[in-house]
C-alpha cells in the first residue's frame, strides 16, 4: 500500500472516530510511563471514552471543515486526543483526575458542545459533575419543597381532627407565614 494511501486511511479513522463526538480533548502526554499511560486508557475506556495517538498533520486533515479545526492551533508536540460521545464532560473529568496523579500530563484545548477552551477552560469543564449527578441534584431540590407541603398538609389535617376546623384554619396561617419567612 503506497503511503498515500496509508495515510489517507488513518485520516479516514479519525474521522470516523470524531464524528458524533460531543467533545473532543486536545492532551500532552509526553513523560507518562508504560503503567501511567496504561491506568489512563483504561480509566478512559471505563468512562466510555475513545483515546488515542496521532500525528498532528493527520488530526489536522480530519478535523478540516468541523467545529474541531478550532483545534488546529494547539496541534504541536505530542499530541493525543480523547473523544467523549455521550457524557460531553467524561473525557475532560478523566482526564483532569488522572493529570492531578500523573504531572506529566496536560491539557492542550479541548472543544466541548462546539465550543473551544483553552487548557484552563477545559479544567473548569473537568468540574461539572456528570449528567446523572446533575439530574439527581435536581431532582433533590425539587423534591425538598413537595415533601415539606406534604408534612405541612398532613399536620394540618391531623390537627383539624384532633381539635376541629377554626383552629386548624389559624394553623394553616402560621405554617403559610413560616413558609414565606423561609422562602425570602
């Protein structure tokens, strides 16, 4: 096979390996040992994370006419990219965990959602929790305010039939005024 068409062919891979990716990281690998770099693609594998080693020349073909030729800019030195389909921050979380033990390893840029950050800007997207984590956060917070109306309806009512409706109406009012006082 001519190198043309060996080269034509990894271009090909990478497109095909970027296409569908909601981000993609741009890393600096140089100085891993054999056992870091291990841990890491298999920390990447588990958070269903595609890693990978090319040539700049190679990632720069592929990415021509996507949103990820933002990234050509940052293709110098080594250069290996991690590619994140359905979590858009499990590539950058890995990554940013993994570079917190290995010190060799840095980020370069990244482009997340079709939007392009700098290292500094891929860390602070390395923050945000999963998808899952934010669901349940939300879900928490939601369920606070429709648990409290439940406790409050529940101890009015048991209190309209202990003592009758006048005093559970004035019980009602109280409990709507302490409500209002947390709420502000």
């Amino acid at each position: 096979m001519a190198k043309v068409e060996q080269k034509q062919t990894v271009v090909e891979e990478i497109k095909s390996a970027i296409q569908g990716a909601s981000s993609i990281v741009l890393v600096d690998y140089r100085g891993l040992s054999v056992e870091q770099d291990t841990a890491l693609r298999k920390s990447l594998r588990e958070a269903n994370v595609n890693y990978k080693v090319f040539k700049n020349t190679m990632l720069k073909f592929a990415f021509e006419g996507t949103d990820f030729a933002q990234l050509n800019p940052n293709l110098e030195g080594p250069s290996a990219i991690a590619v994140s389909y359905d979590d858009a921050t499990a590539g950058p979380r890995v990554l940013d965990k993994m570079a917190k033990d290995f010190k060799n390893l840095e980020f370069k840029a990244g482009i997340v959602e079709g939007t392009y950050f700098d290292a500094a800007g891929v860390k602070a997207v390395a923050s945000v929790p999963s998808r899952e984590v934010l669901i349940s956060k939300l879900l928490g917070s939601l369920q606070s305010p429709i648990s409290t109306f439940a406790r409050t309806a529940k101890a009015i009512a048991d209190k309209m039939e202990e003592t009758g409706v006048a005093t559970a109406a004035s019980l009602m009012v109280e409990k709507a005024e302490v409500a209002a006082e947390a709420a502000e």
